[in-house]
C-alpha cells in the first residue's frame, strides 16, 4: 500500500502510519452536495485505485494484532478463566461499535464540511466547530491536540513496549543457549540463568534501531515489513500448535480474579485493540467504501476470537506461570527459540512503523522553526531522542506486563472507548439524537474512564512495588 499522505491546506493525515489515501486521490473525487439530505454521504476518495475489500480485511487485521496478543494469556488469569474470555468478548463488541462511532462522524463531517478526508484529530475539532455550544466551539483546537497527544503517547508506548519484548526474548534465547536441544517434547519454560541483565540488551538494541528510524519513507521498509508479517505469522502457527498439543491445567485455574488484577487485565486487553487510530484511513482510501462496516465486522470478529483463543489456551498450558508474553513460556528447543527470534525480528521491524506517526506529529513542528540546511538534522536529532526516550522508558518500566497494562490503560482506552462515544453525541447533538443514544455513548465512556483511572493506578503501584523490590535487594 502506498506511504503517501493526502494533503490539503488544512489537512495532516496522523491517524495512520501507512494506510493513508494517495496524494493523486484528492483530485479524482467527485464533488459533495452540502444539501441537508446528502449529510449522510460519504465521498470516495478514488473508484479505481482504491484498496479492495480484501485488501483493506487483511491491513485492518494487520493493524489490530501485535505484540498484545502475547500478553492477552497473562490477562486472561488476571481476570480468571470465566470472567476474562467473556470481558474480552464484551470489550471487542464494545470496541468495534466505538470505531464504527468515529467512522458515522466522519462520514457526516466530511459531507457537511466538504472535506474529503478527515484523520481522527481533525474529526475531533470539526465536530467541535460544528457544536451549537459556544464552550465547545472555543476548545476546537485544543480537541484536536489532545487527540493527537494521545496519539503520539500510544505509538511511544508501543515503542516502549518494543524495547521490553525484544530484551526479554533475546535475553531468554542467549541465556538457554548451552542447555538448548531439538527436543521439544517437555512442557517447561525456558530457564533463566544469570547472564546480562535486560537491560542492557535494550541499549544494546539502541543504536540500530535508531538508525531504523533515519529511513523516512516506509516504502523502502516494505520489503523488510513483508518478511518481518511473514516472520510473526509463523511464530503464531507455532505457538498455536504448542498450545493445543500441551494444555494441562484444566481445575487449579483462578476463576475470577479480585479488582486490582481485573485492572492489570483490562489495560492489557485494551491495549490489544489497538486499530482505531486506522480505521479512518483505511475506510477512506476503500473502492466500496459502503462495504466497509461488514468488513470491520468480520476482522473485529476474527481478532477478538484469536484474543480469546489464545489467552484460554496460554493460560490452560501455562497456569500460574504465565508470563507478560506466552513467547517467554516456550520449551528450549531450537523450534521454539527460533520462534522468539523470528517474532523479535517482526518486532524490530514494526518499531519503525509505529514510530512513524509520533515523527510525522512532531518533527514538522520543529523543522519550520529552523532554516533550510539545518532541517535534516533537526529531523534526525528528534528521531534519535524520541528512540532514546523509549529506551529510557523502558528501562524505568523494564516488566512487559506492567508496560502494556500502562500503555493501554493510559492512552488506548482513551482513544478506544472514551472519545468515539462522546464524539457521537457532539457531532449528530444539533440534528437531534435518541436520549437512549446519549446514555449509552456516556456509559461507554464513563466505563473507559474507569478503566483508565484504576488501571493506571494500579499499574504504577506495581511499578511502584517492583522499584522497591528491586531496591531492596540492591542494598542487600
């Protein structure tokens, strides 16, 4: 799919980082009617260029699963074995009808306003210059701003969770290295022994991710996403086979789980149904794009039975001893190793494209502060600190489960569950809307905010509590 952005005089497509529409698209577009009855139209950026129905199923699956899915096993016992599958069931409805929100309000936006096009923050201060309220109105901006923060603090934490997740695999890898055998048989995980501490594999990833992130274009990281796709569909078909042929704890699991690890849970489920901020961008840039409801429908369908297939069975093999990726609880054998290596390489490759949208947010902002022969190293000085930045973060936070249940707690349920709802309800406010609407749009979101507020609590206590540990037994 193409990596350029379509560009108008008040437009800045940050929603997604390589699904966005054609530069060319704009000017194959028909015309909008600003009639009344026309409101619930929706321009088609180009008939003939446009993605399929196939394609645009297979980026939207892609945009969804990620290093989330592996955590999802350790959620699941968060929660418990009863309560866990059905709040995962219950948070992929819940996340579904919130992007179908935000594409209905952009669809009347970009009919009402003449657009062709609006990302996800634009939609937010649209709706809010629209608003008949004159509060709402004066705060445009600022709604588009703070989706935009929230935007760059998830692709970051993504970033950061990156660091963690390739640490912990390589580490295990270099680690069981002298114990590895062909014999994957045993139903055992890997034995840590003490060699170099996680940490410092993460800064020795540094420097070559940081070159990672100097190439600008992700159309020259194609060839390398293509393999690092195949590299981590792979991984998965292994891991699955493992898990079905080694399901042992069947009467000893948690059923439900008490508040503080259903919190754990759900920033990690959250975190998981990470494709909102792709959504836009690929309805938009669809052949048929009428199509597109059916087509979330089904991928939302399929990930969210992945997400539960695979947190029952990671948790049913593993019990108790679950760790913050499933991949961590794999036998020593050189197949399962080879899987951590390939889904750590699918890891490093996708670090640079879900940099790309913090880059494309905030490099302009200071290169146009900068004369001409000094904006490519102003360019690349702020890619290298935002990488180091996230190498630093990780650091700090060096547990994966921790990292992910902060992440989604934090940023994904704000832009997952907290803002669609009450997009809707300003939006579609000045042409009337059901009470029965307005109440379950605020019941959303007040849920999200819930899980925002207790999840993130609970996740820096135990950042808290590891600090201390760790503290601890340094000074003894």
């Amino acid at each position: 799919m193409s990596t350029k952005r379509l560009k108008n005089e008040d437009y800045n497509d940050y929603s997604s980082m390589e699904n966005s529409p054609d530069n060319d698209s704009l000017h194959s577009s028909p015309d909008i009617s600003g009639s009344q009855h026309n409101l619930g139209n929706y321009q088609r950026l180009n008939e003939k260029t446009g993605t399929t129905c196939t394609e645009t199923l297979i980026h939207l699956l892609k945009g969804n699963i990620g290093t989330g899915l592996l955590g999802l096993p350790l959620a699941v016992k968060n929660a418990g074995i009863v309560l866990g599958p059905i709040s995962m069931i219950v948070m992929g409805v819940v996340a579904v009808h919130c992007m179908q929100m935000l594409v209905k309000s952009s669809h009347h936006l970009c009919a009402k306003l003449h657009k062709p096009f609006l990302d996800y923050g634009n939609v937010v201060m649209c709706s809010l210059e629209e608003s008949p309220n004159l509060w709402l109105r004066k705060y445009s901006n600022f709604g588009r701003w703070f989706v935009e923060f929230f935007l760059i603090l998830t692709q970051l934490g993504f970033c950061c969770v990156y660091f963690v997740f390739l640490a912990d695999n390589i580490k295990q890898v270099v680690d069981a290295a002298n114990i590895t055998s062909n014999d994957c048989s045993l139903n055992i995980s890997t034995i840590e022994y003490g060699s170099m501490d996680n940490r410092l594999y993460m800064l020795s990833f540094l420097p070559f991710i940081i070159l990672l992130v100097f190439i600008q274009n992700l159309k020259y990281l194609a060839p390398l996403s293509m393999l690092a796709n195949l590299a981590m569909l792979v991984s998965l078909i292994l891991i699955y086979i493992h898990l079905f042929a080694n399901i042992s704890h069947t009467t000893d699991l948690t059923k439900v789980g008490d508040w503080k690890s259903f919190a754990m849970f759900f920033g990690t489920a959250i975190f998981a149904f990470e494709g909102i901020g792709v959504v836009l961008p690929l309805e938009n840039q669809m052949q048929r794009p009428h199509k597109f409801p059916a087509i979330l429908y089904s991928a939302m369908s399929f990930v969210t039975l992945l997400y539960v297939s695979i947190g029952i069975l990671g948790y049913t093999c593993f019990g108790d001893e679950i760790k913050g990726s499933v991949t961590l609880n794999l036998p020593p054998c050189w197949l399962y190793q080879s899987v951590k290596i390939l889904y750590s390489f699918g890891i490093f490759i996708t670090y640079a494209v879900q940099f790309f949208v913090a880059a494309e947010i905030l490099v302009p902002l200071a290169a146009v502060r900068v004369s001409e022969r000094w904006k490519l190293w102003v360019n690349l000085a702020i890619r290298t600190a935002l990488v180091i930045l996230t190498c630093l973060l990780a650091i700090l936070i060096p547990r994966l489960e921790i990292v992910i249940s902060l992440v989604g707690s934090v940023s994904s349920s704000t832009l997952a569950l907290i803002i669609p709802p009450l997009l809707e309800i300003i939006t579609f406010q000045s042409g009337g809307i059901h009470w029965w609407i307005i109440t379950k749009n605020i019941l959303i979101s007040v849920v999200g905010l819930l899980g925002f507020l207790m999840g993130t609590y609970v996740s820096i206590e135990q950042l808290l509590f590891q600090t201390e540990a760790m503290t601890n037994v340094t000074h003894s």
